[in-house]
C-alpha cells in the first residue's frame, strides 16, 4: 500500500507511535509518506520505502496566526497526487484530521481517511468550544477511525455523541530493541553508592504531574537511598527544579533533559513513576515495562488497560503521593516480589504489545477500512 502518515514531529507518545509504525510498515513493503512540519523525532537514519514531505508555512502580514490546517491540507493534496496514495494515516485528530478531510474533499473522495485518536486531542483539547464542530465532523467524517484504549473509545462516545465504529488498537513497543541491556556504567554514573533508580519519562505538561513524582520520590528517599532520573522537557520543568530544591533534592534529582536512547536508562533504573492526572495509553510505562521496570501509575484512562495491579506495579488515584510512595518502598524492599514484577513486565510488554503484533492489526484495519469504500 501507498500510506501518508501525518503527525506531529514533536516529543510525544502520538508522534513516536506514528513513526514506528510508519517504519515498521516500510519493512514490511509498504511505502510510506510521512507529512509534517518537520521531520518527526525517531525518523532517524536511511530506510528505504520511507519518505518525508515538509508542510511549507508561508507568513504575511494579514495572518496574525500561523494556517497551518490548510497549508497541511495542501499537502497531503498534492503528496496523494504525485505519489497516489492509498490512503492517510492521521494521527491526534487535531488538526490533521480536519486538513485530511479537506485535502479528500479537494481529491473528490480518491484518498481513504483513517484517523488516531490518542488523547488530549479528545480528553482536553478537543473539548475547547473553539474546536468542538469541527473536531467532531473530521471524526465522523474519517473512513476508519482507532484510538488507543478501551477508555479513549468511551470518552470518544460519551464526550462527543459518536456512534461511528472505533477500532481500538493499543499502543505498542519494539520488544527486540526494548529490552533490558547490561548498564553497570549508566548505573555507576548516577547512582555511585548502588542506590535504587527510579526514573519518570515525560513532556512535563501539567497532565503528567512531576510535581508529585517529586514528592513520591522524596518520601522513597527518607526510607531507601535512592536517585531520581527526570527525561523530557515541558512547560512544568522549571517548577520542578524549584521543588526539588525547595525539599533539598537536589542531589539526588537528575533532570536530564530530552533523551534519544532510553533503552540504557531504563535499564539502569529499578521503577519508573506515571502519577499522571489523565493517560489514555501511557506509551513510556510500556517501553518501561519491555525492560523489566515496573510501574507506579495512577489509577487513570487507559493505564490500568496496560498495568496489572500487583503483577507489573501498583496503581493508587491521582494524587495520592503517600500510597504511590508506600506501594513504590514496598517494591525497592523486596528483592524476591521485585524480580517477580520485573518479569511480569517483560512478558505483559511481549505477550500483549510488541510491535508485530500490533501493526498488524493496523495493516489488517487499512485493508478492512480501504475494501469497505471500494
Ligand atoms: O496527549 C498528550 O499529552 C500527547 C499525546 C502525544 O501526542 O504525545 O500523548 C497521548 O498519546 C500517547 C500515544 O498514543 C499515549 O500513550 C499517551 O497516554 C497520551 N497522553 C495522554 O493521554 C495524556
């Protein structure tokens, strides 16, 4: 097949799952178009069959905002022509499902729209009165539509009176490259005295609640001796650094930044922290969980899809620091359930997400979506 990919390029869950699969789909014969503002994150190095088309933003003094809907409609118009593709892989449907739509309307209906609902784009953003209609429409008006958990297809209905069809198919994690690796020198790095690793993986939006891995952490580290690693970047950093130092963590507290490679972080670190206030997947507890490290999530969306409670971590209700932190000692104070827990990740992660598994329920969804309007 002939499949354009739009996503954003940014640091994010929508944005690696659109890249992997795109990838993924490439080595399996398909030829893929990604579309977007710049080149996506993980699109790294030399593929064959993978391509990438930059929207070209265009200013004038009239436009005081950035048009980026239509320039990206324009887009995806002229990459279905000269490249006749089957169809278009939107993923967050704001606003790539809207530029979708028009770019079909413009097409006289020759492209099939197949649109990925990932989370705020529904939970959050998608709510705002300004984007409602539309974001509506560009749904219903989508050839085939999925969304990564069970609990984002409900929101999905409830939220905005669907009744279109929506396939859910979860997110997903390549077990070959996700995979607990030797890691004595990241560990003997951060963590000297062979103290316990714990590690949160985010964009430090306001949804994802750094504050509290702080505040978890810092009841772990009157108990255990301990090291936090923070990876990612976002608007609530610079709080977080305050906090840290504020409860005299600054030690202790590594805020590395954005990070490529996770593999040796993770696998230097003994439990990752998720205590996020809405997750309709939580992509980072799973490439967590591939590499043997359990997870304390919170109780929210589509984490408790992902996390068996007292089998890959513990799962408490947003908010509730003293549990998270008791659940978390519990763990890193027993060797014997904490190997246990270490292996029921890697077999949840392999068993239920790998990445074959998975895109091939995507590739099956495209045929089933493309034979459907023929
Ligand atoms: O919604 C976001 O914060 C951004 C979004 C993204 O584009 O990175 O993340 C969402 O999509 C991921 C991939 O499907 C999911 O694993 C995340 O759980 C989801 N984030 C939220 O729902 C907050």
């Amino acid at each position: 097949m002939r499949i354009g990919i739009v996503c954003y390029p940014t640091y994010g869950g929508s944005g690696v799952v659109a890249t992997e699969l795109g990838k993924s789909l490439a080595a399996k014969g398909h030829q893929i178009h990604f579309i977007s503002y710049a080149l996506p994150m993980r699109l790294d190095g030399f593929q064959g069959n993978v391509f990438f088309h930059e929207v070209e933003m265009t200013s004038y003094p009239l436009f005081e905002f950035p048009l980026y809907t239509p320039a990206l409609a324009s887009k995806i118009v002229e990459v279905a022509r000269f490249e006749k593709l089957d169809l278009v892989h939107a993923h967050y449907a704001i606003p790539h499902a809207i530029s979708a739509y028009l770019a079909r309307e413009i097409l006289k209906k020759e492209l099939k729209i197949i649109t990925t609902l990932h989370g705020t784009d529904i939970t959050l953003v998608g709510l705002e009165p300004s984007f409602l209609p539309a974001m509506k429409f560009s749904i219903e008006q989508s050839d085939g539509v999925t969304a990564v958990s069970r609990f984002l297809r409900e929101k999905t209905t409830t939220n905005y009176g669907i009744d279109k069809e929506i396939m859910v198919i979860p997110n997903f994690v390549e077990t070959g490259k996700y995979r607990r690796i030797p890691c004595d020198e990241v560990r003997e790095r951060f963590a000297p005295k062979q103290e316990k690793i714990l590690i949160h993986v985010s964009n430090f939006r306001i949804v994802k609640r750094v504050p509290d891995v702080i505040r978890i952490f810092h009841e772990v580290q009157k108990r255990i001796p301990s090291r936090l690693l923070l990876v990612g970047d976002g608007p609530d950093r610079s709080n977080c650094e305050i906090l840290a130092r504020e409860l005299g963590l600054q030690d202790h507290v590594r805020f590395l930044g954005k990070q490529i490679e996770l593999v040796p972080l993770l696998s230097a670190s003994d439990l990752m922290l998720m205590p996020s206030q809405s997750e309709s997947f939580g992509l980072s507890a799973l490439e967590a969980m591939a590499c043997e490290v359990p997870v304390i999530s919170s109780s929210v969306g589509g984490l408790p899809e992902l996390q068996v409670h007292g089998e890959t971590g513990y799962i408490a209700e947003i908010g509730d620091i003293d549990r998270m932190a008791r659940y978390a000692i519990e763990l890193l104070t027993n060797d014997v359930k904490h190997a246990l827990f270490r292996k029921a990740c890697r077999k949840r992660a392999v068993d239920n997400f790998d990445e074959q598994r998975i895109v091939n329920q995507y590739e099956a969804y495209y045929v089933q979506c493309l034979e459907a309007a023929s």
